[in-house]
C-alpha cells in the first residue's frame, strides 16, 4: 500500500526518486529481486514479436502473482533501469539448458551454484552501499 502512494505523483520525476528511495530501504536480496525480475520482464517484452508477450500481457499475468497492482508492476518494469541502477542482467549468468533441468529433476545437484547466488547478491549489496 505504502508503494502503492507514490503512483499520485503525476511529476514522473518526483515519483521515479521517490520510489528509489523507498526501494534503496528494502533489504538487499528483495531488492535484487525485484530489480532483477522488473529487468527481466523488461528483457522479455522487448522480444514480443517472437514470444507474443508484451509488457501489458506480462503484466496483467504476474501482477496478481506478485501481489502488485497493475498500475505498480507497469512503473517498476517501465523504469527498471533508472530504478534500479547499475543493476544488469549479467549475461555471464548459466542458463541451465532443458535437459540439465530434466537432469537436475532426477538428482540433488543444483543447476545454479551457491557461489553464483551469492556474488550476485554481493553485487547488489555493493551497488546500494555505493548509492
């Protein structure tokens, strides 16, 4: 509800700071996933020609998911880069492929290391110490 506010500013650069703020408050790993999924969402709608999915389509899918109102989740995606600055999609990350999904449904073994969840999450943490 809190977030829900700062939608009244109609000043898109009074609500954009004002959101920082309030976001820069959260702790780190909500922080970064939020970042990392409005960038993300981001990410997908800009290939809409090929997956059909634009950012209203994406957004009316995961707003009631997120518990998020429509109206929010479209700020955040549509602002992600000055929201969340210095926050990228690394391309670096390992995408597991379908069959190492298939594979890691079938043993205990992680697709996704420990050691890279954490030098993303040390990431973020030194971004908003910087900020």
């Amino acid at each position: 509800a809190l977030f829900e506010g700062v939608l009244q500013y109609e000043n898109t650069e009074e609500r954009s700071a004002i959101l920082c703020a309030m976001l820069r408050q959260l702790p780190a790993e909500h922080y970064a996933t939020l970042a990392w999924l409005c960038l993300h969402i981001n990410h997908v709608s800009q290939h809409e020609k090929q997956n059909k999915m634009t950012l209203s389509n994406l957004i009316i899918i995961l707003s009631p998911t997120l518990l998020i109102s429509n109206t929010l989740l479209r700020c955040l995606c549509e602002n992600a880069q000055e929201l969340f600055p210095g926050v990228v999609l690394d391309p670096n990350c390992k995408i597991p492929t379908q069959e190492e999904l298939k594979q890691s449904s079938h043993n205990s073994e992680p697709v996704v290391d420990q050691a890279s969840l954490d030098h993303n999450l040390q990431l973020v943490r030194d971004e908003l110490v910087q900020s």
